[in-house]
C-alpha cells in the first residue's frame, strides 16, 4: 500500500508521508509535536517532512498566542489544494476496499492486527526496547 500511495502522491509533488501530515493539519493549526505523536513517526523524519513542506510552501508555523513555548503548524492555500488531493486518494482507496472485502474479512483483519499490536507491545516490554 504504502508503494502505491507514494506512486499516486509524486503525480501531485509529494510524498505519503507528506499527505499523511497535511491530512493530521487542522484548520486551528495543530501543535507540531502532536503530529509525530499521532503518526508514530520518530522526531527526525518528522522534522524532515516538516522543514520539505515549508519549504514547498504547503504549511507555515506560528508560535502559540496564548502558549508562546507551544508552535502551531497551518496549512497554507496550497497545503490546503494538496490535503484535499491526499484525502481523496485515500477516501477512494478506502472506498475500493469496502466494495471488494466484506465487512466479516475487514472486522477480522482489524482484530488480528490489534493481536499483532498487543504482541509488539508485550515483545518491547519483555527486551526492554
């Protein structure tokens, strides 16, 4: 999947992970360590993605008004043009698997991978990662 998002996104001049990112912006500007936070990304390759879509001009970063230790990340016009090109991508993919995989396949996938997550989660406590 992820191959094939990051095959779509470069027709448009990002990345998946870049989409990943504009799609976790809010309109209210979200706090820019929120965002790695939600992702699962590590600091770094956040701060990556982050530093290409300012400078790509896609998101602007202000500090907090009430909060001034806090930066807010916002979208710019054209931040906003490539958020709606990365929801599209992702609500028709969503909407192709609805239609070929049935709801008994998806449910069980879903409680297989929280089995996955659940042993990941067990296996970094028992080797203290």
């Amino acid at each position: 999947m992820s191959k094939m998002y990051n095959q779509i996104a470069a027709q448009f001049g990002i990345t998946q992970a870049m989409g990943l990112v504009l799609l976790s912006i809010s309109k209210e500007g979200t706090p820019s360590t929120s965002i790695a936070t939600s992702l699962g990304m590590e600091a770094t390759s956040m701060s990556r993605i982050m530093n290409s879509l300012e400078e790509n001009n896609l998101i602007y970063r202000e500090k907090d008004k009430k909060d001034k230790r806090m930066v807010r990340t916002f979208l710019t016009s054209e931040g906003v043009k490539k958020r709606k090109i990365a929801k599209k991508m992702v609500d028709g993919f969503n909407d192709l698997i609805r239609q070929n995989i049935p709801q008994s396949k998806r449910s069980l996938f879903n409680e297989v991978m929280l089995d996955v997550n659940k042993s990941i989660g067990e296996y970094k406590v028992q080797n203290n990662l």
